[in-house]
C-alpha cells in the first residue's frame, strides 16, 4: 500500500480542501501555505485524501503538497 504521512502545503495562495476529487467539487475550506495535512491514501494519482489538523476530511490536488 501507499505511506500515509503528514505533508506541508506548499501553495502560497493557499489549497482548496474539496468534497471529492474534481475541481467541480463542493470547496469545504481553504488551507494556507504551512498547514499539515496528514494523508489517508489516493483517490486518484492527482488527489490525495488528506484530513486537517483540525480535523477535517477531504481532497487536495496532490501538486501543491510537500
């Protein structure tokens, strides 16, 4: 399987946390550059699932990630 980890984002305008892969998608918040997301597996080989320290579950675009 995939490591699961903490990523930084790197994205100076921040990364939209999406409800599901696809830019269509409904924008649950924006994370700013520094935010940890820790991610739980891939969606797709662009969209990681990852869950905020706040806690919340969704998508990113797995480019502006380190």
């Amino acid at each position: 399987g995939h490591s699961f980890g903490a990523y930084i984002i790197s994205y100076l305008w921040g990364l939209h946390l999406k409800a599901g892969v696809g830019t269509d998608k409904r924008r649950l918040e924006v994370l700013g550059q520094g935010d940890i997301v820790t991610r739980y597996g891939y969606f797709t080989r662009e969209w990681l699932l990852v869950q905020t320290s706040q806690g919340k579950t969704g998508d990113v675009y797995k480019d502006y990630l380190k």
